[in-house]
C-alpha cells in the first residue's frame, strides 16, 4: 500500500510516513525518529512550496497578460505554459486537492510583488484586490494559447 502511495502521491506518502516514524518510536536503536520525521516531512513540503512558487509565477504572468499585454504578452504567454508544465509535473492528487483553496492566501503576495516591479518600471496600474483566476485558469484548462500566425509581406 505504502509503495503504491509512494507512486500515485507524493506529498501524501511523505506526510505518512512522517507519522509512521513518530509513532514508531519503540524499543532502542540509533534511529533518531523525530528529526527523521521532520525530514521526511519536508521532502514532501518542499513539493508544495514548488507548487506555490509555479502558482505565483502563473498568476503574475496571467495578470500582465491581461492588464499590459503588447508584444511581451507572447513571451509572457510562453512563460505560462512553462509554469504549468513544472506545475503539472510537481501536482500531486493531495496537492490538487488543497492548493485551490489556497489561492487566496497567494494572492496578495503575487499582487504586492508585480505592483514593486511594476513600479520600479514606472508603470502606474490598479491591480485588482481580488484574484480574478480559478483553479482552472492556473492551469490552464479550456485556454488555447495558439497564436496568430504572423502576416508576411510579400
């Protein structure tokens, strides 16, 4: 069972077996459980704080998309998908399960980070209180990014 969780989630199987040694503290060897635990632990946060950070970075761009857009949206757009895709790789079913009620929480970091770099470039703008994406549009379900072909001259 461990090993199948092993497989199907990450996250999961690390935050068990983090309970696992604490409870397993029995008898006398050099195990030191606790400090085993707290590793264990953070393999699987370590996970998660990847999530966020890719998260963060997805809302940002988003957020430049749609406010600033011009010739960068492409980049920035290209940006995205890369995000998605660590996202994507890192996203756990637990994960997935507890990050989108999460976003909130990330929210006003994300907002207070583009607003410094924003104004560091001089670019006065009223980024919304709000985060104005779900968990689908992080993701990126039902977008298609295909860009417009550019116009040759002949």
């Amino acid at each position: 069972m461990a090993d199948d969780l092993y497989d199907r989630d990450y996250f999961a199987w690390a935050q068990a077996q983090a309970e696992a040694l604490r409870a397993h503290r029995s008898g006398e060897n050099a195990l030191d459980y606790d400090n085993l635990a707290e590793e264990v632990e953070d393999l699987g946060g370590s996970i998660r704080r990847a999530c966020i950070s890719q998260i963060t970075n997805i809302i940002e761009h988003l957020l430049k998309i749609e406010l600033l857009g011009g010739p960068a949206s492409l980049h920035w757009r290209s940006e995205v998908i890369s995000f998605r895709i660590e996202l994507e790789s890192d996203l756990t079913p637990s994960l997935a399960a507890a990050l989108p009620s999460e976003i909130d929480a990330i929210y006003p970091k994300v907002r207070r980070r583009l607003g410094a770099r924003l104004e560091a470039e001089g670019v006065k703008l009223e980024l919304p209180q709000a985060c104005p994406y779900g968990w689908d549009d992080i993701l990126g379900r039902g977008v298609d990014w295909t860009p417009e072909p550019a116009e040759r001259s002949e």
